[in-house]
C-alpha cells in the first residue's frame, strides 16, 4: 500500500494527502501526518499543489530519497529491527518530549504543531506504522478533527448571539429615539393649536365688543336726529341708562399674525402709523413671491388697492390681528 492510500485510509482527503506528501518530499506517512496536523486549519489547505516548474507531484526533489527508496529502507529496517550502522544519523529525537522524528520536515512541523525548540540528532531508525497504529493515529486525528470542528461551531454560535443582541440594542435604540421625536412634535403641534385658539377667542371678544359699542353709537344717533330742535331729550326711564361710547387706547405698536400660504404663521409688530403697504413689501420680501393679496377672517374683509394706503389705526387692526396671506 502506497502512502498516498494509506493516508486516504486515515481518512484524510485526496488533495490534503497528495499535498502534504509532496511538501515534505514523499519521506513516508508520518512526515505527512505531521505536516496535515500543523496546517489542518490553513485556509488553503483544501487548494490543489502547484508542484515547482520542472518537478512532478509523485517525485521527490534531486537531494531528496525517492518514495520507492524511501519504503525500501523502512521495509529494511523493519526487516533488521533496531540494528543500524554505528554513527548514522537516521531520524532527529526531540529533546522536550523524547518524540522520534524522520526527518528536519517533520521536526518542523512538530515544532510548528507544539512549540518545542530543542532536537538533536538520533542513530535510531524509526519503524514503518503498523496497521494498529496507523488506525490509533486516525482515530486520534479523526477526533481531533471532531473537537475542531465543535469549537469553531461553538464559536460561530457565540458570535451569531453576540451580533443579534448588538442589532436588537441598535434597533431599541433607534426606536426609542424616534418615539421620543415624535412625542415633541405632538406637544409643539398641540401648543401652537391652543395659541391659535386662544388668539382666535381674543379676536372674537374684540370684535363682539366692538359691533355691541357700533350698535349703541348708532342707537343715540338715531335718537338726536329724531328729537325736535330746542326740545330736551325725551327723559329715560328709572333704572335705565347708556354707557358713554368707550375711550379708544392710544397703542404705540401693531401686532399683526400673517399666516402664509403654506401654512406657517409669523409674528411681526409694525407701527400704527404705517400703511397696509409696509405690511405687504414685508410679506413680499421676506416669504410670499408672486401676487397675493391680504385678508382678515373676523369679520371677513380681503383688503383691495385703496386699502393699502390707510394706515393701521385707520383699519381697526390694533392692537392686534390675524392677516391671511392668500395667493392670486
């Protein structure tokens, strides 16, 4: 049987076995052995030998025994025991653990393998492996193959959790923060709706008290255009009485609300003295291109050309109001 099959035999696949013979110069089965076990976890260990140009898989390098040699002189020195030549050197001895070695390829591997530093040189012949050996030898490797192939797995499954619990706590995070967003906006959107509420009441009070002093005003003018020239105005009864028309407030600014087309509102104070038109320049240099034209909602009233020559006071917009900027 070949070395080839009888590392096939092992269990060691066909490119492995064919790769490691050639590496350490087709010096026999426990070169190879030693060779796969330092380099089992290679990640090119599985990639087909490029043997060097002018070389061959199956032959050994010019310095090198031949495979066929090789077994010969195992079979020889099987045959004649332990008996060698006086001086020989025939396998290097690894002074750590008294491990017999065939050859400097094997002794690196073995170095490579357990990290031993010291050998020396032996005229002891190594034995060719017997069948029960070459099965304890796969045995052992098929289990050492086995405990790899367990941690690696063991491994991968630590690493697979570790990256769950990392995407869950990136994704809780995320989660957490845009809730968090969301509930701002929420509480912006509901105070700018109480304002707007709240501006729109005042507005309404004004314009209720304003149309009730109107009605009045006009309820005492009617009744001196119907009394007679000279005569006393008609005496009121007991308990009845008309409150003087109210005082207007001298207010030295204007704040006026423009709500823009697209919904945004913005605060401004202007002068009473200054014109429509002042309000409409800012409008136009600041947010609104193109025509538009202004517009209150209480009482409804869209102001034209003339309109834009009055001042504030003159349109009844103090101290406050709410102008829509709607576009033409």
């Amino acid at each position: 049987m070949s070395a080839l099959d009888s590392l096939m035999e092992m269990g060691f696949p066909k490119n492995r076995a064919e790769k490691a013979l050639a590496i350490t110069g087709n010096q026999g089965v426990p070169p190879a052995m030693e060779w796969l076990f330092a380099h089992a976890d290679d990640a090119d260990i599985d990639e087909p030998y490029v043997a060097p140009q002018g070389n061959r898989l199956d032959a050994a390098p010019a310095s090198a025994p031949s495979s066929g040699s090789a077994e010969a002189q195992s079979d020889a020195a099987s045959a004649e025991g332990s008996e060698t030549s006086p001086g020989v050197v025939c396998s290097l001895k690894c002074d750590e653990c008294d491990k017999q070695l065939r050859d400097a390829t094997a002794a690196q591997a073995h170095a490579e393998r357990t990290g031993h530093s010291q050998f020396s040189e032996s005229t002891e012949a190594i034995k060719p492996l017997t069948e029960e050996e070459k099965a304890e030898q796969k045995a052992r490797l098929q289990q050492r193959l086995v405990e790899k192939r367990r941690m690696r797995e063991e491994e991968e499954k630590k690493n697979a959790v570790e990256a769950e619990k990392m995407r869950r706590k990136s994704g809780k995070t995320v989660s957490t923060a845009k809730d968090k967003f969301d509930q701002q906006r929420r509480l912006q959107d509901a105070e700018a709706r109480r304002r707007e509420a709240l501006e729109a009441k005042k507005a309404k009070e004004a314009i209720m008290a304003k149309v009730a002093a109107d009605k009045a005003e006009r309820a005492a003018a009617k009744a001196r255009a119907m009394a007679p020239a000279g005569s006393q105005a008609p005496v009121r009864d007991v308990g009845t009485s008309v409150d003087p028309p109210p005082v207007k407030k001298q207010y030295t600014e204007c704040k006026l609300r423009l709500r823009l087309p697209d919904g945004k509102a913005v605060m401004q104070t202007f002068a009473p003295s200054d014109k429509l038109s002042s309000v409409a320049s800012f409008v136009s240099g600041h947010y609104a291109a193109g025509s538009f034209s202004l517009k209150m909602a209480m009482p409804p009233r869209t102001f034209s050309g003339p309109d834009m020559e009055q001042s504030l006071q003159a349109l009844d917009l103090m101290p406050s109001a709410t102008l829509m900027v709607i576009k033409s």
